[in-house]
C-alpha cells in the first residue's frame, strides 16, 4: 500500500495528537482525527498518542474501550507513552486497565519527579536517535515474541523504549517531538505491511 493512499487514524480525545498528525501528514499519509468510535472503521492504522492513560480510559468509557480492543488486535496500532500504557497486558503505579494488544508490563511515571522530563540518546534499529520523554512510563517486563526495537542509551542491553509485536508498536518516549521521522516511517511501513505479519 503506497503512503499516499493509506488513513492513519490519530485518537484526539486528549493529549499530543497534533503533533502526530503533522508528522504523519508530511510523510504523506491522509490523517483522520478519531473522536468517535466508528471513526475506526475508516482507518488503516492507528496512532494512540501520549497524555495521561487514566483520563483516556475515562473518556473512551466501555464502549469506546471495546471497540479500540477490537480494532487494536485487527489493525496496526502505534502508542506514544500514555499510548504504549494503553496497549500493554500489565500496567503498574497504580493498576489500571490495559487494552492488551502487547504483553508487557509498563509502570507509570517511572522516572520520579526529578526528572519529569527529558531529552537522552538512545538506539533505535542500532542507530543512535533522539528520545523525548515526559513523565514516562518504564517497561518492566517484555513477553515472548516481543521485540525490542529501540533501547534507551547507547548500551543494546538498555532498557526497552520502544517495543513491536507484528503489527502492534510502542513507545515510552515522544518521536513526534523530535524533528526526525524515522520512527513514524517504520510505523508506515507496519501499516503497509500490517495485512502480512503474523500476530
Ligand atoms: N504519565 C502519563 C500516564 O501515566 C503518560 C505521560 C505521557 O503520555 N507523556 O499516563
């Protein structure tokens, strides 16, 4: 599927979205602001931004939370921070319900207060690149057929930023915050891809 026709959905309940679809649009992909849940239906992928989990939990409500289930087990999903808490199995600090398309455990707000936020250095396909993160979660545990994509720190055996099961992706820092797209281009090539891979 060429990027020109493909419909990235970005969810825009809260938090960071806007920033996502530019990046998203200056790749070349049509973006689609999911407000709705049958705004789902339309969409070749989805990105779950950051913000805070809890309230997107609250404003999806059942109904929305049911659907986004559904579409994440069928469909590419991309989380950024409060995104990835969503999409894993486990969530810690407090427990809180998680959509379950990636099986990992992810501990909230892991990094204290001192350090709310930052820019580091980290590897991502063993190339080094950029990692903005805001009151990031920690993912603590990656279940079988879970592969790291990128680590935080120039050291492989860092911990895990950005995590891939098939067609599920996610990542505890904010690529749409640095100005290089790489990341958002390996998502488009899940999405191109999506049809194929296995999970
Ligand atoms: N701390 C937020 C949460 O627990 C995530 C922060 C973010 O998305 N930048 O949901």
């Amino acid at each position: 599927m060429p990027t020109t026709t493909m419909k990235i959905g970005v969810l825009a309940l809260q938090g960071d979205f806007d920033a996502h679809r530019r990046r998203i649009e200056e790749l070349g992909a049509e973006v689609v602001l999911v407000k709705k849940p049958e705004q789902l239906n339309e969409i070749d992928g989805l990105i779950i931004p950051g913000g805070e989990s809890g309230t997107f939990l609250k404003l999806l409500g059942k109904d929305g939370f049911a659907k986004l289930k559904d579409f994440v087990r069928a469909k590419p999903t991309f989380g950024t921070c409060a995104g990835c808490i969503l999409l894993a199995t486990d969530v810690e600090n407090p427990k809180q319900a998680g959509l379950g398309a990636l099986d990992i455990t992810v501990r909230r707000n892991a990094y204290g207060r001192q350090i709310d936020s930052s820019i580091r250095e980290g590897l991502f396909l063993n190339e080094p690149i950029e990692m903005v993160f805001i009151r990031a979660p920690k993912i603590e545990r990656v279940g079988e057929g879970v592969e790291v994509i990128a680590t935080e720190g120039k050291d492989k055996d860092e911990v895990p930023v950005l995590v891939r099961k098939g067609k599920t992706l996610a990542a505890t820092f904010h690529p749409e915050l640095s100005a290089d797209p790489r990341i958002h281009k390996y998502f488009l090539e899940l999405v191109a891809n999506g049809k194929h891979s296995p999970q």
